[in-house]
C-alpha cells in the first residue's frame, strides 16, 4: 500500500514565502513526523498568494494526484485581506472539505485572524468562520496558527505578515497537538 500521505493546502504562509523551503514548517512537519516514526510523507501543495477560490479549483486535482490520507487547510487568510465576501470565503473552504471528505481525506482546518484595521465586524466574523465550518463538519481545527507569537514582531518578516524562519516551529507547534490526534 506505500506510505500514507498529508497534503498541506495554504498559502504563503505554508509555501514558507521569504524563507528557505527546508525550514518552513511543512518541512519541520515532515522531520516531526520521521523523528516520531509516523510513517507519512508530506507534500506542500501550498502557493503563495493562493486564495480559498484558488484552493478549490486545486483540490480536485491534488485529490486524484496524491490521495491523501489526511489535508491541512490553511486558506483563507488572503481572500481576507482582500476584503472578500465572508459568505464566499465560507462558501469555498465547505466545498474544499467536503471535496476531501468525498476522498475519505480527513481534513485539518487551521484558521487565520485578520489586522484590526478592517474593522472588529468583518475580524470578528471572518475568525468565526473557521470555528463554524470546523463544528459543521465535525472536523479539527486550530484557531490561530499564529498563537502566542502573533503581537511579536521579532518573528515576522519586515511586511509584518510572514513568519520568520525561527517562527515555523511556533506554526508547528500550534498544529502538532491537533494534528496527532488524527495520526
């Protein structure tokens, strides 16, 4: 049967923009999982830029390509920046996981916080939306890959967005715990 594989879906900030692609934490993923001898392979289907629209037109493709055994869901993050509508926004991450789940995939959502200058209504609701679709499906999530790091900007890159190369074990380290469970 081979080896099990965990497909990592996201954006810049799973692509590792910015830094080398043997630090980001999907690499870090990939050691955790070796050193802990879960027998996985990880692979980044991650884009920089990539939007929840983008990951949907994708999934099809990584679905019959790789089938994985278990998908991280790291979008969204950019379709808020972009100040889109929070209905399409959830609208495409329940396709996505529903595309996963028609895949017997088990789906991972790591969710995302927005800047407060797009204002406490669209922050608000826009972080609500993945602990929403997470108790919809009946699926794990992590909240804020960011926790615990997200006001110290020491870990992120000069745009103030990215993480740092020594941030990726904190992104790790945020969805590790979740993550094992379904291992």
């Amino acid at each position: 049967m081979g080896v099990e594989k965990i497909v990592v879906l996201g954006d810049s900030i799973s692509a590792g923009f910015g830094i080398k692609q043997n630090r980001s934490w999907v690499s870090l993923l990939q050691q955790r999982l070796e050193e802990k001898e879960y027998a996985y392979q990880t692979i980044n289907a991650s884009i920089s830029g990539d939007t929840t629209s983008g990951g949907l037109n994708r999934i099809d493709n990584i679905l019959s390509n790789h089938s994985p055994a278990i998908i991280i869901v790291e979008l969204g993050g950019n379709d808020g920046l972009r100040g889109l509508k929070l209905k399409t926004i959830k609208q495409n991450l329940l396709k996505i996981v529903e595309k996963c789940e028609q895949n017997k995939s088990k789906v991972l959502l790591v969710g995302m916080q927005l800047p407060p200058n797009y204002g406490f209504v669209y922050t608000s609701q826009f972080s609500k939306i993945f602990q929403s679709i997470a108790q919809e499906k009946n699926i794990p999530t992590v909240p804020f890959i960011f926790k615990g790091f997200e006001n110290n900007m020491k870990y992120f890159q000069d745009d103030g967005i990215h993480p740092t190369e020594e941030a990726q074990i904190f992104l790790l380290d945020n969805i590790w715990p979740t993550l094992q469970k379904i291992l």
